[in-house]
C-alpha cells in the first residue's frame, strides 16, 4: 500500500465530531424560551403569590424539560478508557486515546480523542452515532467502508445483531420501552399542569404521581440491560464496563421530586 501526504488512499477524511445534539438543543431552547416568556409576565401578578407561581412554574418547566431531553441524550449509560491502540487497518500505528463509549435510548455514540489530537499527521477526533432506528449492521459496514479507527469499530460490533455479547436486541427494546414510557411521562405532565390552572389541586398532585411513576417505569425498563452478563470492552491492555450516566440519574431525581 502506498501513502497520500500520510493518509490511506482508501480512506476518507477524518470527519469533525459535531460536539452537541442538535434535537437536545432544540428542546432546551424550547424550555429557556418558556420560562423567559414566564418570567417577563411575572411582574403582572401581584401579592405574596408571585413567589409561589414563580417557583412553581420554573419547577415545572424544569421537570418537562428533563423528561423530554433524556430522550434525545447519549448519557443514559456510559464508560471511557485511556490506551495505547492501533489507529487503523493494514497498518502497525499506534495512538495514545481516550475511547469513549454513550448509550441513549436511540443509540450509541463512540468517541475517540488522541492525546495529544495530533497524531501520525492526522486529527484524531471523532464522534460516531449509531442509532436503533434503522439497523445497527448497516451503519457498521458503512464504517468499515469509510475505514474508521480499529477502536470505534470494536466497539460498535459488540452491539452488532450477530455479536454474542447479545447488546443489541436487549438495549435496543429496553430503550424503546423506556422512551415510550418517558412520552406517556410527558403527557401525564401535560395535564398536570392543565389542572393545576383549575380549582382542582388534588387530581393535579394525582397526575403528577402518575408522571413520576411512568418516570420509573422508564428506568425500570432501561435497567433490564443489567440482566444480561456482563460485556467487558478490552482495547490493548486497558477494559472497561458500561456504568448508569447523567441522563439516567438525573430521570431518577427527577422521578423522586415528582412523586414528593
């Protein structure tokens, strides 16, 4: 084989990770704008309730927000290593990397950043998703014709159909049900809220515990990953072992708040 400025002839050029979610953006802008349309009407209200729908409202719009964002994250579980791996196929480079490994509900995204990026005259920085929705097999052999690192496509063949770890049929179903039943979580919210503008509080607490209880369904759902045995991803000399993330605790506190 031979040798372009460094690069693999066969290889295309390494693509720049886009660092955010663009639908977790949408949403979190959505909320921000809600509750800066609130609070440019809160000086309307007048007396000691002010405080009290203001707290209200904000905590509300806070809880809505997570139960939607969670969705769209990539942290409901997560690992990372740092190792010394061949970079990519038909060559004996190594790179020192941190891997990095995000499961959502939709998906997964791998990451992997050299220490330092430049290395063997090449960027590396990468952020790859592979989603449910479609077939996870067909997004890995795309990666194999785009010729990505050795570490990202060890990775994403654990999660292959064909794969004996057996990670994709269980985290893709326990993440659908897990979605669904954070939607549901939604709506209850939705009408919780209605109801907390009409003369009847109670049935609005009561939907309000209907949301938290949906809330950890979800996550009851999600932890049946937990059933299988455990897959150890060994790159080189290092391993590591997928653990609960920020959007999975952050569900729980958010499960807990709502049923208080």
């Amino acid at each position: 084989m031979t040798f372009y400025n460094d690069i693999y002839p066969f290889y295309y050029v390494p693509r720049t990770p886009f660092i955010f979610n663009l639908d977790l953006l949408t949403v979190i802008l959505v909320f921000l704008v809600c509750a800066a349309i609130f609070l440019l009407i809160l000086p309307g209200i007048r007396g000691k309730s002010r405080l009290l729908w203001m707290f209200r409202v904000l905590i509300s719009l806070f809880i809505g927000a997570v139960i939607v964002a969670v969705n769209f994250s990539s942290d409901w579980a997560a690992a990372s290593m740092k190792a010394n791996t061949t970079y990519k196929s038909f060559s004996n480079a190594f790179v020192n990397a941190e891997i990095g490994l995000h499961v959502g509900l939709s998906g997964i995204n791998v990451t992997l950043k050299g220490n330092p990026v430049m290395q063997l005259n090449e960027t590396i920085d990468y952020n790859e998703m592979f989603e449910w929705t479609g077939s996870v097999d067909e997004d890995y052999s795309d990666a194999l014709e785009r010729g990505l690192p050795n570490p990202i496509l060890y990775i994403a063949e654990k999660f292959t159909e064909n794969s004996p770890c057996g990670l994709y049929f269980q985290y893709r179903y326990s993440g659908r049900y897990a979605s669904a039943t954070m939607w549901t979580a939604f709506c209850c919210w939705l009408v919780a809220n209605v109801l907390f503008s009409m003369p009847v509080i109670h049935y609005a607490g009561y939907m309000m515990v209907a949301t938290a209880a949906f809330i950890f369904f979800a996550l009851a759902s999600f932890s049946t990953v937990r059933n299988l045995p455990a897959c150890v991803f060994t790159i080189g000399t290092a391993s590591f072992e997928t653990v609960y993330s920020s959007s999975f605790w952050l569900a729980l506190a958010t499960g807990k708040k709502n049923s208080c």
